[in-house]
C-alpha cells in the first residue's frame, strides 16, 4: 500500500479511495481507528492546499482516551474570505466483522469476499444484488467509508481552487460513531470556539440510506436525525437461598416483567409528517451477579432503547416511573398469590418477605445515598469511579456507579431505579424555521430534482434519518431542564460520560444527510449500490454546497 492514498473526485477515484479506506480494520474500539485516522489525515496532507496551509488540517483527540483515538478536521478556506462555511462529516469506524463468520479476514477485502460470496446461501435479493456487479460487499463499504470517500473526494476538488468556493469548506472524519459518539462529542467544543471565527451555515452527513431504517426507501436523503435514549431499569431483590424462596425477592422476576411491557411497545413512538418510528426494545437484560450460585439474584438490570424526534428526557422519565411502578406491582402480586398457593399445598405459612417496594428516579436515589451517606459520599463515589477497570463499557461503568449509590444509599429492595445510560443523541432536524434551514430544505429539494432530471433517480426526502448519527451534535433542540433531567439521571455523567453540555447549545447548525445507497448495514451482506453512490451522489452533494455557498 502506498504511504499516501490518491484522492480524485471522480467515480474511479472514490472507488479506488473507498477499496483503501475498507481495507483499514478501523473497528471501533480498536487501534484501527487510530490508523485509519492517521491514514486519512496523511493523505490529505498531501494535497497541495494543506501543504501550503498545513495549520488547516488537525486532529481533535478524545480527551482521556485509552486507544489515544482522535478524528481529523480539514479545513478549506475560500478565496475571498468570508466567514461562511459548510460542514462535511463522516465517521471512519466500522462495527466487528464477527457476523462474517469463516469470512471475517474477507470482510474487508470487498473484491475477494464478493468472489466467496457466490458460493454462501444467498436470499433471492442478496443474490440478484451480487451478480448485478453494481453492488460492493464488505463490512464498512456502506456504514460509512462510501460517505468518508465522498467528503474526501469533496476536499482534494474543492481545495484546488479556494476561489471558486463561495463559503469555506470544513471537513470532520469522526471516529467511534458505531458506539457513543465520542470522536463527534470531542469536536462540539472546538466547533462551538470556531464560531467566533467561522459561520456554520449548514452541516451535510453521508450516512448511507438504507431500506432497514428508512422507511423501505433505497435512494433518501433526510433533513434530521432521530435521538436515541438509551434507559435503563436497575432492580433490586432481597437475597435468599432458591429453597428458602419466599423470604427473598427474585431481581429477575421485575426485570422479565419489564421486559415483555417494553418490549415492541409503541406508546412512546414518534411519528412526524413523513415517518414513523421503530417501537421500544429491550437490548440488555441481565443479573448482575459475577458468577453463578443457588441464591436468588439480588439485582439485576434492563437496558431499553428508545429513538425520540419530539420527547425530551423530562416527559421520557415521567413515562420510565409508570413502566417501573407497573412491572413492581405485576411481580409483588405474582409473588404474593404463588405464596399463598404455596400455603394451601403444604397446610402451612413458611416465612416470608417483602411484599412491597419503592421506585426512584437516579437522581432521587443519588439524593438519599449523600443524605445517608454524609460528607463523604462524594469522595467515595469518585474514589470508586476511579477504580473502575480500563477497559469497561461504558453502560457497564454507569450500571456500577447506580449500584455503588444504591449500596450507599442503605436502601433495600424490592425497588426499581430508573434513568439514562450513554449514549445519549438529542433528535435534530431541518424544517425551514429559519432563513438557513429554508435555503438547506430548497437544496434539498433541488437536488431531487436533479437526481430525476439529469440522473434519472428517483430520491424520496426523510424528515429523520432513522438510524442515529453525529448530526445530532450540531444543536440542542430542547431546553436546559431537558439537559438537567438528562444530567441529574445518567450515573457517572461528566466523568465515565463525558458530555458537552455546556457547548452542545451554543450550536444552532441545520443538517441534512445526502446519502449514498446501501443495503444490510452491519449484517454480513452489508453492501453498496456503487455506480449510484459514486456518481449521482458526490454530483448532488457538490451542487447542495454550491446553492448554500451563494445563499445570503
């Protein structure tokens, strides 16, 4: 491989770019995500402009990281000055190649997997799409290094003659996307200082549209992204021994109980003129025991995903306490009545346990355990953050900072806490409430009909991008309760979640996702619609720049 990847906006260009980027296992979580960080912001280097204006192109650490992860920010600047710009963003880093199965060394070899591919049971559809020959198979070729090749191609144009630009061009390749956001989270405070220098007009994402999350539409662009809450439920029990059953209080049993309210359940869906969005599911359910024994589980957890366009934290908490309240009172009641049956059988009451319990907001449990605790509660907690393992997830890492509270609290079960775990994506969209966002909805608007017109395409306009995505970090829609309710509710916020609280809501930025096509993301049959992608796509996204350039 050469020590510089070739970059030219051309449709040969970006696939020869786009084979390099796959080729890179930037995994998230991994020290390929370092690589291919370095790979891209050397091969940008390279281009003439950064040579003469080198200071234009940086990296922007995550602060604390372990890996010493960090995105790439290259900025053109246009001749004239002027304080305008366009963002461009795209994330570098992939999910596992795990569902690859005996593939997995392919997975990043689209050429060589595709070949392989003709001998796997394929369905009817997957089939068709391989012996089309437009489509590219491999993991990362749509979910995002198609859109990473794009805004790369997007720079080494653009940047070889800053007069023809009208706005400046600022160009982010995000790492750790596919987990929390946190190449994304770590750039809100130096866009937030730019703006004394720079004017963020609009921000264009190029997260690939996929029918599994838009909608069944192939060919989309969207004028937002939808949030994601992800809740949690932590239970507590009281333990027993399993054949002393009725004097403890199985965590587990709340737990299922949540579990099947949740789960599907569309209560909390949001719909907006043009979508509606997938219902609650459970993604983690789990007792919290380290390793096996006959004693009935004391605690256990849920973890609950939620995709929001409208609700903020507040009104969700509100919401989280009715499910609380209702799986607590559906396992008293099972307990009780299987005790009372139990009696009937053996002619006698054996002893028992609690038959009622308490529900708490984290933040009303964070309350009682400085109350009961005393001055050094804070320090405990600190002390105990601290000496968490390295290389914990971070929802792990916020489960045992609410059971470290809990057990400072000196509270007992039965009990439900309830509140938030990273990540967190605020909901973010375009609607034309302002002159920027209507001038991005009629580039939006034009580039459908030149997708039909010039390409023959036909495009469809999302009002969310139904997957999340860093789109979400240009603003902050709600208010500074919503961020409170958020901050007060998610254990270790700030230091096991770092947040951008303070910079989040000095970015007002209207975004739009001009997105090439794929199909499967992250599935093994993850692929991409090439001649689409690389030539109608990076055409739009160019003419999208140039209408918001000449705007105001």
């Amino acid at each position: 491989m050469a020590m510089t990847w070739t970059i030219e906006n051309t449709p040969e260009g970006l696939y020869r770019l786009l084979l390099d980027l796959v080729a890179v296992r930037s995994i998230s979580l991994t020290p390929g995500e370092v690589e291919i960080a370095e790979k891209i912001e050397e091969s940008l280097r390279a281009l003439p402009y950064f040579r003469s204006n080198p200071d234009d192109l940086r990296f922007i650490p995550i602060p604390g990281d372990a890996l010493g992860r960090k995105s790439v920010m290259a900025l053109v600047r246009a001749q004239p000055a002027t304080r305008k710009t366009i963002v461009v963003i795209g994330h570098a880093d992939v999910v596992s190649a795990e569902p690859y199965g005996s593939l997995a060394d392919l997975a990043f070899d689209p050429l060589a997997l595709s070949a392989c591919l003709r001998n796997e049971d394929l369905s009817p559809e997957v089939r068709a799409d391989l012996e089309s020959g437009d489509f590219l198979f491999g993991r990362g070729v749509g979910d995002m290094k198609a859109g990473v090749a794009i805004g790369m191609g997007v720079v080494a144009e653009r940047s070889a003659d800053p007069s023809s630009l009208g706005a400046n061009l600022l160009f982010l390749a995000l790492v750790d996307e596919e987990i929390s956001s946190a190449g994304m989270r770590a750039a809100v405070p130096v866009l937030a200082e730019l703006q004394e220098e720079l004017d963020f007009v609009a921000c264009l994402n190029t997260e690939p549209s996929d029918p599994g999350f838009s909608q069944g539409r192939n060919h989309c662009f969207s004028l937002g992204s939808a949030g994601k809450h992800n809740l949690f439920f932590l239970f507590a029990g009281r333990a027993s021994h399993s054949t002393a059953y009725f004097e403890g209080f199985n965590a587990i049993l709340p737990a299922a109980h949540l579990a099947v309210l949740v789960e599907g359940n569309d209560s909390l869906t949001d719909r907006s003129p043009r979508d509606t969005f997938s219902p609650m599911g459970c993604l983690k359910l789990k007792d919290l025991r380290k390793t096996y024994s006959g004693t009935l589980p004391e605690t256990a957890v849920a973890y609950v995903n939620l995709n929001p366009v409208y609700r903020m934290p507040g009104e969700i908490l509100v919401s989280m306490e009715r499910f609380a309240w209702d799986a607590l009172d559906r396992s008293l009641r099972q307990v009780k009545e299987a005790y009372l049956r139990y009696g009937e059988h053996i002619g006698q009451w054996p002893p028992r346990g609690e038959w009622h319990g308490r529900v708490l907001s984290y933040a009303e449990l964070a309350e009682a355990a400085q109350k009961h605790a005393g001055a050094g509660y804070g320090e405990t907690l600190r002390k105990f953050i601290a000496g968490l393992p390295p290389g914990m997830e971070e929802q792990d890492r916020c489960i045992a900072v609410a059971e470290e509270t809990l057990r400072l609290s000196g509270m007992k079960g039965p009990l439900v806490i309830y509140g938030f775990l990273p990540p967190y994506y605020p909901q973010r969209v375009t609607t034309g409430r302002t002159p920027r966002e209507k001038a991005l909805v009629e580039a939006v608007e034009w580039a459908v009909s030149e997708g039909a017109s010039r390409f023959g395409v036909k495009i469809e306009v999302n009002d969310y991008f139904g997957g999340v995505s860093d789109l979400s970090f240009f603003g902050y829609p709600g208010k500074a309760s919503d961020l409170e309710a958020l901050s007060r509710n998610l254990p270790g916020w700030g230091t096991v979640f770092p947040f951008p609280e303070k910079d989040l809501p000095r970015l007002d930025v209207p975004v739009a996702n001009i997105a090439p096509a794929g199909k499967d993301s992250h599935k093994k049959t993850e692929r991409l619609e090439v001649s689409y992608s690389l030539k109608v796509v990076p055409r739009l996204l160019g003419g999208i720049f140039d209408r918001l350039a000449e705007g105001e």
